[in-house]
C-alpha cells in the first residue's frame, strides 16, 4: 500500500519567538498519529530572527523544510510556495502566531477522509474586539455577495486535498478564497469547529485598512470569476 504523505504548510512574517513552540506543538501532535508528514515554513522575507531560529531547528526536527523568500510578498505567495513545493496528497494549512491548536489537525485528517477541503471555524475567537465585529461584517458580506455559506473563510486552519489546489491559480490575496475557488473546481467543501488562542507573542499583519478595502476588490474578482465559471458536461461520441 502507498504510504500518505500529510504536508503542513505554515507562512511566517516577524514570528520568531512562536517558531520554537510551535514546531515541538505540531511534532508532538503528527507523531502520535503516525503518519508520514512535513511542515514547510515559507519565511516571506521576516525582518526579525524567524529564519535564523528555523535554520538552528532544523537539527532538531527531521520533518523540517524551509522556503524563504527574499522580499515579502504576502500569504497567498507563501501559500503558493509551500503547495507547490509540498510532497503530500494532503495539506494542511494554519498560522504561525500560536492561535490555532495542533491537538485540531487529526481531527481535519479524520475528516477529509470524506471531503476534499476541510475549513477550521473558530467558533469561539480570541482576537481583539474591533477585529471581531469587522470579520463579522466582512464575512457576511462576502457570503452574501458571492452566494456562499462558509462561515469562516479568514481562518487559516483548514485541510486540502492536494490535487484539487494544484489547479488553483493563486493570486494576492486568494487564500481567503480557496474554498470557493475550489468548490467551483468540483471539491467537496465542509467546516468543523477548532480551537482558537489569543495571539501571545509578535502582532497580526493585518488591520481594517490593508484587509477590508482589499479583501473588497479580491470579492468583486471571486463574483466575476464565479458568475464566469464555465460548467459544462460533455459526451465524447467519437
Ligand atoms: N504572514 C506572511 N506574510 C505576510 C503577512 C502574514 O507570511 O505578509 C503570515 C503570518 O506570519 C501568519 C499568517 O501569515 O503566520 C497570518 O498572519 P496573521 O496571523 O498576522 O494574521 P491574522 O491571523 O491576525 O489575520
Ligand atoms: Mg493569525
């Protein structure tokens, strides 16, 4: 029988003193499941010591693999690179910042063994209050607008099967969008509860004004490209 390789992909910005905690968290949890894995950390260019506390890491954890990139271009980049470069039929997604919980990734596994996405809905969020209520507003809307029902697109928590994101296109600012992109791709998208933490140690990158007025106009494309989708079902008579 063919081994399953789960491939863990984690972008990091300033994130240097969560590297350490997080990497015994996630070994500690995929050991115990016994399965072949990897975690790729993709460095978007950190002005602070994370790649440097990768590098002393990686003598500790055989599952390591680091991209790195030389200026910084963003979550969906660092997404991008960490799929294309993951060997494993199923990847897992999640932050670097110590807000999610490794205890939920069996839990994502045990699931999509049924589906092809699996997106993390952090019921009960720990994140600053004005965050909370413009993710609410920013959520509804976009389910609204682009008729879909996920109720936490922004979490990054999530599990894909691999051949589905492969056929994905990234763009700036897509990852908030993989699930819709990839139901319109055929995959079968469902959400389970997890764990969220607050932020401990570093900041977030994002606050009202480099993520709503954005994550608008990336809406308007996903309409666009939705409304565009061609579905066709064809028979081969010759
Ligand atoms: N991140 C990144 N490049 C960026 C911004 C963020 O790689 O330009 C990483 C960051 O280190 C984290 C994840 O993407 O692992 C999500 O960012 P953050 O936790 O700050 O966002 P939030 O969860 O607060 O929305
Ligand atoms: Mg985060």
């Amino acid at each position: 029988m063919q081994v399953q390789i789960i491939s863990i992909v984690i972008p990091v910005y300033n994130e240097e003193k969560n590297l350490p905690l997080l990497l015994k968290g996630l070994a500690t949890v995929m050991d115990k499941t016994q399965k072949t894995y990897e975690i790729i950390f993709v460095n978007d260019a950190s002005t602070d010591k994370s790649l440097e506390t990768l590098k002393k890491l990686d003598s500790e954890y055989p599952h390591l693999r680091i991209i790195s990139f030389s200026k910084n271009c963003g979550q969906s980049a660092a997404f991008d690179a960490g799929f294309k470069l993951s060997r494993g039929e199923i990847v897992v997604t999640l932050d670097a910042d110590l807000q999610y919980d490794p205890r939920d990734i069996p839990r994502l596994l045990e699931k999509i063994r049924y589906y092809d996405v699996v997106c993390g809905w952090r019921k009960n969020r720990r994140d600053p209050w004005l965050k909370l209520v413009s993710t609410k507003v920013a959520n509804g809307l976009r389910n609204r607008l682009s008729g879909e029902n996920i109720k936490d697109t922004g979490c990054s928590l999530k599990a894909f099967r691999k051949c589905f994101l492969s056929e994905i296109k990234m763009y700036k600012g897509m990852h908030r969008f993989l699930p819709t992109l990839l139901k319109m791709q055929g995959a079968k998208v469902t959400e389970i509860e997890v764990r969220h933490l607050p932020r401990k140690y570093g900041r977030s990158k994002y606050n009202i004004r480099n993520r709503i007025f954005r994550s608008f106009a990336d809406l308007l494309a996903v309409i666009w490209m939705k409304k565009r989708n061609l579905n066709y079902k064809m028979e081969v008579i010759k």
